[in-house]
C-alpha cells in the first residue's frame, strides 16, 4: 500500500467538475434510504420479473430486457428494483445483499446502471461490477460515504469518455477507486492505460486519493509500476479491500 499522490496536471471539464461536486455534497449530506426491495411503488409483478430474468440469462438478453424496460418509462427507483430482483432470481447475487444494497444506495449516482451490469450473461464481466459493488457496500460499513459508480468523464487521453468504478467520500479525502476482478494476471498494457485515467482524474481535485484494486496479489511489476506511478495498490476480497482502505483513510484524512 502506497500513501501517496499524484503529480500529473489535468483538468477535468468545468461541467464534470460541477457534478463530482454536487455528488460529493450529497453524499456528505447523506444519500441513504429507508427502502425497500418490497416496498417500492410501481414495481413490477413477480410475473414479470421472472420473464426478464429468463431474457437476461441468454447472450444478449440484457439488452433486450433494458428495451423492454425503457418502453415502461419507470422511475429509477422502479428499475433499480427490478434489476436487482433480476439478479436475485437469476442467483447471480442472494436476496439478503439485495436488500441491503438497495437501501445503502437507491438514488446513488450510477446505481441503477451498476445492478444492470451485474446481469451481464457473461459471468466475467458480471463478477468484475459485482466485485464494484460488494467492495463500496464493504467501504459503507466502516463509514465511507458512496458518492458515484461507474463515473464517466473524459481523461483527456483516450477517444471516448472513461468511467471511474467507484467514488467515496471519508473525512475531507474523496476516494477514486479503479477495481479489476480478474482471477489471473491484469495485462500490464490494461493497467497502465487505466493508471493514466485513474491519475488524470484524482489529479483535478486536491482531495482526491488513487486507488487501484485487485482480486489477487498482483505481480511485483504491477506493484512496482503503481508505486513509480504514485498510485495506492490494494487488494483481496472485497471484504480485505475494505478494511485496507480504512486503514488507508485513518493515515491521511483528518
């Protein structure tokens, strides 16, 4: 684990910076709900839910449930509930930790589209937005506030926006934090262009803290590169990440 920052200069677009801002003021304020999963209005039948949840399995089906969805024109709160339930059927997450996700973090800024990707019918990339979220509801826990998944902005660096995988917010210090579930070894040309977006981030605001994560210890170039790079290296079960980014938190906020 490296404590430390980066040097990079960048400067995020004036309208991204005004809503990281206005994210991070609501979750200081305190975006936790008292929902339900069996208490949302307008939400769909069981019946339903099991149609969708057969779609979703097949490849491709995700999308085809995202239409079918969209033509219900539903609240957000309606589909967070849905895809969740989706995934509760499917067995892809237990009803327990659906339950507690919704209440941590219905109305969280890029919620809704995080449980959809969790129904991805391709398990690798299901577990890697699973691993996401199971490492902020860990984070929640021990006091982090959840500001925003899958973040999107433009790194100055590649053609298309990027996304930051998870925000949080601990004392005075916003944590950007760049997750990969992979059960092997991350290409090292994956992690250098994600390490360049991860720092071209945290580089626009004072406050904020690189992380990158990994499911398994990664190899000493890895760890090496991170350090050069002044990136802080964490990794394990999202439960270890957790309790590794606590650590990381009491060292350096106030």
């Amino acid at each position: 684990m490296f404590l430390c920052f980066s040097s990079i200069s960048f400067a995020l677009p004036a309208g991204i910076l005004t809503k990281l801002d206005d994210l991070v003021k609501f979750a200081v304020r305190g975006g936790k709900t008292a929902k339900s999963l069996h208490n949302v209005a307008d939400a769909l039948s069981k019946s339903k839910i099991t149609e969708l949840a057969e779609i979703a399995k097949k490849p491709g089906g995700l999308k085809t449930v995202g239409e079918v969805l969209s033509e219900g024109k539903y609240a957000d709160t309606v589909l967070e509930n849905a895809y969740i339930r989706i995934a509760i059927k499917n067995k892809v997450i237990t009803e327990e930790f659906g339950e507690e996700v919704f209440k941590k973090f219905s109305g969280v800024d890029g919620f809704r589209t995080i449980v959809r990707k969790i129904n991805i019918a391709n398990p690798a990339t299901s577990k890697g937005h699973l691993q996401e979220l199971q490492i902020a509801n860990e984070a929640v826990k021990n006091g982090f506030k959840p500001v925003s998944f899958g973040f999107r902005y433009a790194d100055g660096l590649k053609q298309a926006e990027t996304d930051m995988d998870i925000l949080l917010k601990k004392g005075d210090k916003l944590f950007a934090i760049e997750s990969k579930a992979y059960a092997g070894e991350v290409p090292m040309d994956m992690v250098r262009a994600d390490t360049e977006s991860l720092l071209a981030f945290s580089s626009a605001r004072k406050d904020c803290v690189p992380v990158f994560s990994f499911l398994k210890e990664p190899p000493e170039l890895t760890k090496k590169y991170l350090q050069y790079k002044n990136v802080n290296l964490l990794y394990g079960t999202p439960e270890e990440i957790s309790l590794k980014l606590e650590h990381l938190a009491q060292c350096i906020t106030k």
